[in-house]
C-alpha cells in the first residue's frame, strides 16, 4: 500500500471524527484508525502489540476537558511514527512532530494553571528537540549530524545533562494530563531512535546513559512528592535505554516500553485511584522483578553489558537497578485506592506481556 493510499485513509478518519463529533463512538473510530496503521505497519503479529499503548492512550485523559480528544492524539501519534519509518527525510521529520506533539497537548486537560504551564515549558523544549533532528537530517552521514540526531531523541527522553525540564514539567503538572505525557511522546522518541537509527560516537550514548540513571536515581531517592518520584524515575528508564542504545537498539525500545506502560498506569492511578494489586504490580513491574514485563529488558541490559562492556560497566549498571526499588516500594504504598480502569489494564498488560511475549518479542523489534 503506497503512502498516497494512507492519506486517503487518514482523509476518510478525519472525516468520520468530524461526523461523529466527541461522542461515544468517537472512540470506537480512533480504535480502528490505530489498529489500522499499526496492521499496516507490523504486518509481523508480534509486533502488533507494540500499539497497546496507544490503545490505553485513548482513555488515557479520563474524563477531563480534553478527554475526548484523547483518541484523536492517540490517533495522530501512532501516524506519526508510521511516517517516521518513511525514506523521505522531510517525512521522517514531520513524523517526529506529529508523533510527540498531539499527546503533550492533553496535558492541561483539567485547566489547572501548573498544567498549562507544564505545557509551554514542554513545547520549548519540543522545539528543541526538533530543531535539533532537523539540523541531524541535514548533516545526515557526519559524526556531527549524527550526534544531533541522538540529542534529539535524549533531549525529548529527559536524559541527563539535559533533564531539568522533567521535574520541572511532571511537579507542577496534574497526573490526569501526566498519564499521557510520560508514556505516549516518550515511546515516539524510542520509535525515532529505530527509524532514524542515529550513529554518534559510542562513548558519548555511555556517557550520556550513565550520568542520567544515576542523577535519575538520586533525584528520585530524595524526592517526597509522587509526581517528581516519576520524573526522575523517567530520568533514571531513559539513561538505561541510552545507554544500551550502540550495543542493542532493540533492548532500548523494550526499555522505553516497559517505562511508558508503567508511567500510563501510576499516573492514572495517581489521579483517580486503583486496586493495591494494581498498584502494587505496576510498582513491581518499574522496579523489574519476574514475571512481569519490566524485568526481561533490564535483565539484558545488564548481561549485554556485561557481555560487550566487561563487568566493571556492569556492576555500575547493576546497582542503578537495584537503586530503583526502594523508591518504588515506597511509591506503591501512596497511591490512593479506587477502581479505576486504566491502570488495571496496564497491569494486565504488563504481566501478560512479562508471562507469554518477552524475549520474542524484544526480538521482533530488531526487524524495525
């Protein structure tokens, strides 16, 4: 199917959304508009479930001011990574926007003035990060290029040095808006780094990946506030995922994954409540114990390292791992109880994932 075909679906999704308005249907719509791209794009099964995320993400808002176009970013989103994997550069650029920008804009869905302006201060930054990847396309083959390429995609992760906007953004924002944020423009720029397939130098994705698990961990370790405990867990997700990035791009993603489910599901929680053994397993899931889905990529993280780096790099690895726990344990006591149906499905989704599609399916994933 040629690229002209999809505009004429996406033409006809556009027009069908517009018919049907923000009402109940409306969702059935995005659903099938998502399910289609990621058909089209992963003929592969496996990698069908790779659009899980974006099926959560449509209900991912709940029932704030934006939260009937919760579908419709969803929508937009998961189209923009379709053409991030397009040959044509000035397509892969306008996929990169399209893929992070509609998911930040639900942001201030209940007009709180943080969230507003946890908005602008995301934008800036987005903006960044763009003009950077635009600035990589053009020097496409250059050592120079292709670093911009991955700063690109670091700055939009929240890697350190280039993090401070995290805490900033997540401690002022309200969670409703956060459970779409930190999970949706966040696994985009995990799609980007399999589409662009940027090659800087090696030491500069080590360096980057091991100063933000580490300012990740410590931040989270002495944070009180939930929202920031977040934040600087997405620090502490994104430096493992660059880190490993020049030895196995594919455990990156996986890594990227894992954080955005999780991320999905305790910020909803955070809003509007649920089950303890909700909670509990995506806490557990975070902090990457078996079975759940969280434990495979960082289990090769550490063996591949140890693998390609020796066990020096390994160890330090390891114990920035290990440094995820405590905070977690003592995050998954905080959430307030409910029954709210976000975060039960990222916790079926994590341990379904983690019990039948680990290996395999971070294998899958290579053939991005």
């Amino acid at each position: 199917m040629e690229l002209s075909y999809i505009h004429y679906i996406l033409t006809g999704y556009f027009a069908a959304r517009v018919l049907i308005g923000f009402r109940r249907w409306s969702l059935v719509v995005d659903a099938l508009f998502i399910g289609f791209i990621s058909a089209y794009m992963w003929r592969d099964a496996p990698l069908l479930l790779l659009a899980l995320p974006f099926f959560l993400g449509v209900v991912a808002v709940g029932a704030g001011v934006f939260g009937g176009y919760a579908g419709l970013a969803s929508a937009l989103s998961i189209y923009g990574v379709y053409l991030m994997f397009q040959p044509a550069p000035h397509l892969k650029a306008l996929g990169f926007v399209l893929a992070i920008l509609p998911p930040a804009a639900l942001l201030p869905t209940l007009r709180d003035r943080g969230s507003i302006e946890g908005l602008f201060r995301y934008l800036v930054i987005s903006s960044f990060a763009s003009a950077f990847l635009f600035i990589g396309l053009g020097q496409r083959g250059s050592p120079l290029g292709e670093t911009f390429l991955l700063l690109a995609v670091a700055l939009e992760l929240g890697v350190a040095p280039m993090f401070l906007w995290v805490p900033d953004v997540y401690g002022r924002s309200h969670p409703a808006g956060l459970a779409i944020l930190a999970s949706l423009p966040k696994l985009s720029a995990a799609f980007a780094l399999l589409a662009f397939k940027p090659a800087p130098p090696a030491a500069l994705a080590f360096l980057l990946g091991a100063l933000s698990m580490a300012v990740g961990n410590l931040g989270a370790l002495t944070s009180a506030d939930l929202r920031r405990i977040l934040a600087y867990s997405t620090v502490a997700h994104s430096g493992f995922a660059v880190f490993i990035y020049p030895l196995q791009p594919e455990v990156a993603f996986a890594l990227v994954l894992a954080d955005a489910f999780g991320k999905l599901g305790l910020f909803y929680a955070m809003y509007a409540g649920t089950p303890p053994w909700a909670a509990k397993t995506l806490a557990i899931h975070q902090i990457g114990l078996p079975p759940l889905f969280g434990f495979w990529p960082k289990m090769l993280l550490v063996l591949i390292t140890a693998e390609r780096l020796g066990w020096g790099p390994a160890l330090y690895v390891l114990a920035n791992v290990v440094m995820v726990a405590p905070y977690y344990f003592r995050l998954m006591d905080q959430l307030p109880a409910g029954r709210s149906a976000v975060p039960l499905a990222a916790a079926v989704a994590v341990a379904a994932l983690g019990a039948a599609a680990p290996l395999w399916l971070i294998y899958h994933v290579s053939s991005l």
